[in-house]
C-alpha cells in the first residue's frame, strides 16, 4: 500500500497537488464551498417530493398532504439545487477576483467581479441558431426566448457548472487586463465608493459583453454552442453500450469529467439512456415470455442501482464514514449534514464541500471506486451469478432497495448492490484515512494559532 501511495504521489497527486494551487482551481474550490448550503437544503427538498416514487406505500399519504403544496415548496429545490451553476459562477467570480487583487496587487473590486462573471455566464444560456444568415431565438415547446425549461431554465443547473466556470474565469481575467491597463473611468476621490466602483466596471463590462458576443456568435456558426460543443466528442457511447470496456469507459468519463467540475452523468447519459432504457424492455419481454435471447446487462438504472450507490463516485460508504468514523470536525459536520441526501444518491454537499473535485487526496478513489463497482457488477450479471434488471427503478432508490426491486424483487441483487458498495468504499477508505489525518493536524494548528 505504502509502495502504491509513493507512485501515486509522485505522478497524479503531486502533479494534482500543484494543480489544486493554481488561481482557478484555488476559486472553483472556494465555489464548491460557498455552494453547501444551496446543495443540502436543496436536496432536502428534493428527496421530500422524491419520496413516494422510492416508497409507493407513501402515494395516499403525500396526495393527501404533501402534493398538494409541491409546487410551493419546490421552488426551495429549483433556486437553489436547479440553479446550482449560476451560485457557483458569481462565488468563482467573487473569489477569483480577490485572488487576483492579491496576487497582481490591484484594485479589483470582488462584488463586481462576481456581477461581471454572472453576466457573462447568464448570455451564454440562450440556444440559438443561425437560419438564412440570421441569428434566431430557438422557440418551440419548452423553450421561452430561447431558453430551455424543465422545472427551471435547464442550463442553470448542474449541466450548466463546467461553463459557469469558463465564463467566471474569462470575465475577471478580462477585468483584470482592463484595471492593469487603466480602461476604467475614474471619478473624483470625493465620489463616494459605491459609485466609484460602479464606474471603474463600466469599461470591463462592455469588453466583457463584446467578447462574450463575438465568441458566442463564431461558435453558432458552426452549428454549435458552449454547452452543445462539449457534448461533441461523447457521441460513440451509446454505441458501445453493454459492453465491458463500454461500461468502464462510460464510467471513467463521467468522474473524470466530474473531477474537473463538468456533470459528467449529465453528458454521458443523454447518449447511453436510451439503450439502458431498451435493453430494460428487452429484459421485461424475455422475463414474460414475450421474447427470447439473452438478457442485456447494461440496462434500466444500472448505473444507481450498483454503481454509483450515494452518487457520483460511489460515496455512500465514504458519507457514512465521515458521519460516524472521522476525526476531523470538518468531514464529520459535512457527513452528518449529508447522509439523508446521500441515501437517496444525491451528493452534490459531498463533492462541492469536501470538495472532491481538484482534490489530489480524493481524486483516485472517485474515479477508481464507480469504475471497479461497475465491473463487478457487469460481469456478476453477464455470468449470470447475479439476476439482471428487470424493473425500473427511480434513480434516488436507496443502494440495497433499488438493487432489490430492479430484479424484479430478488434478493441477489441487494446482494450485488451491498457487494459494490463495500468495495467501492474501500477503495476510498486509506485514502480517507490520509486525508482526515491531514485535516485533524490542520484544524490542530488553527486552534493553537487562534490560541
């Protein structure tokens, strides 16, 4: 173990350690952070209205009561989780700006940094396409001025994180270019602050506007966006799906795209869920007698209920740790605060708090951990040790139950589901140990500072 920890410090966590000390990474950290409290009253909400598809013994309850204000106490879930990438964009603005002021010793004002970086990001989630050589709206059903809508406008949730950061980085590095080379209006010092700092962002919001304009419009000419061109190179998923080096790729995709801050499962699962959702009805028609031929392994909510028990990253065995086993005050609050949204596979509060992403101590085991649970479980069910889905479930069924209900009630697939959830956590547990250790020493210093 001693010998894999030398290796892995000395080609991915030392080169990630250095990473972790750069500006951006530095601000994206910060983000994750200010983002908790958003992520945890969030799911809250979330797993409040979830509850009766986990549980449908709770339908006459929740028609009864809680259906009824569902749409009043949803809102709590669609401005904070459902707008989860805009709070991420205008803290990184924020906190880049203050890096940035230090670090080149200039007069950068964080609020409008973070106003800036908003603004930037907020032009950029309007769909548009070029028709006969004019810009139009997209417009359509679920569209508003081009704008797409679920319960809220789409690309302000957690699809929306991974350009919230690019155009937060991008606004306050052209912030910063335009105080360095004094294109700002100066007032009088006897102008209140307020007003002065108005005037100082006038200059950098109208460059920041242009730039934001003139990449979005070259970018449309190609048929693509910001959010759209990313998707680009994932497109030959779906047509590798169900097989072994299909389902690791899938799965080392979605946490390395994770590992960055982009919603990998968001991406990835537009191109292989309607292939899960097919193998699934192939599975139901051979399991009635209405088809025949071998059952499909990678189907239904494979990927919730087996490999990525407690969310992305297969953390419920590490949120449980943290609740009860760590040292440090810091991973036991945020374990503690976490473990009702993890059950039910939500972990955002994990990975924007801990955080997970650019973190060189948890990086390993978040994409080692899903990538080993999904090949156990592939290859249990391929070899037929192990029942196949059979019965969809929703994706926030908790681990055991859902493993249970999507093979049509078999007991082997809580086996297989509880198989990878130990597996999973132990891939993550030396390297919790390491970094709770590392934690308890920091906290240890901080209090004999502040003494």
């Amino acid at each position: 173990m001693q010998k894999i920890f030398d290796f892995l410090d000395k080609y991915l966590m030392g080169p990630m350690g250095k990473l972790s000390q750069k500006q951006f990474v530095r601000a994206i950290m910060a983000a994750g952070i200010g983002t908790i409290p958003f992520t945890i009253i969030g799911s809250a909400f979330l797993i409040l209205n979830i509850l009766p598809d986990v549980f449908p013994v709770l339908d006459g309850i929740w028609a009864a009561s809680f259906d009824k204000l569902q749409n009043l106490y949803m809102t709590a879930n669609t401005f904070t989780m459902g707008s989860l990438a805009l709070y991420f964009n205008i803290i990184m603005g924020y906190e880049l700006t203050k890096i940035k002021a230090k670090e080149f010793n200039l007069n950068l004002s964080a609020l409008n940094g973070a106003l800036l970086s908003m603004m930037a990001f907020l032009m950029t989630i309007v769909e548009m396409a070029v028709v006969e050589g004019t810009y139009a709206m997209v417009e359509g059903e679920g569209y508003i001025s081009g704008i797409a809508y679920g319960s809220f406008a789409n690309r302000l949730g957690t699809s929306g994180i991974f350009t919230g950061i690019l155009m937060a980085t991008l606004a306050v590095y052209l912030y910063k270019v335009c105080v360095q080379k004094n294109w700002t209006v100066r007032l009088p010092d006897v102008v209140p602050d307020g007003v002065s700092r108005a005037f100082t962002a006038l200059v950098p919001c109208a460059v920041i506007a242009f730039t934001v304009l003139i990449l979005n419009g070259l970018l449309l000419l190609t048929g693509y966006d910001l959010f759209s061109i990313i998707a680009i190179p994932f497109g030959f998923v779906g047509q590798i799906a169900d097989t072994w080096y299909g389902v690791l790729i899938i799965n080392l995709l979605i946490h390395g795209l994770w590992a960055v801050g982009i919603h990998g499962a968001n991406i990835l699962s537009a191109f292989y869920q309607p292939f899960t959702l097919a193998n699934f009805a192939h599975n139901a028609e051979i399991m009635t007698g209405a088809a025949t031929g071998k059952y499909a392994t990678f189907a239904g909510e494979f990927q919730n209920m087996f490999v990525v028990c407690g969310g992305s990253g297969a953390t419920l065995g590490m949120c449980l740790w943290m609740a009860f086993l760590s040292k440090s005050e810091q991973l036991k609050a945020l374990g503690v605060a976490s473990v009702p949204a993890g059950i039910f596979n939500i972990n955002e509060p994990l990975i924007f708090g801990v955080p997970i992403i650019y973190n060189p101590n948890l990086i390993v085991p978040f994409i080692l951990a899903p990538t080993a649970a999904s090949m156990i479980a592939y290859f249990g069910i391929s070899s037929g040790m192990f029942p196949p889905v059979i019965a969809n479930v929703p994706w926030p069924t908790p681990a055991l139950l859902g493993g249970f209900i999507g093979t049509g009630g078999n007991w082997m697939g809580a086996v297989l589901s509880l198989i990878c959830v130990v597996v999973a956590f132990l891939i993550y547990w030396p390297f919790l140990k390491k970094y709770d250790k590392q934690l308890v020493a920091e906290e240890k210093a901080a209090a004999a500072a502040a003494e």
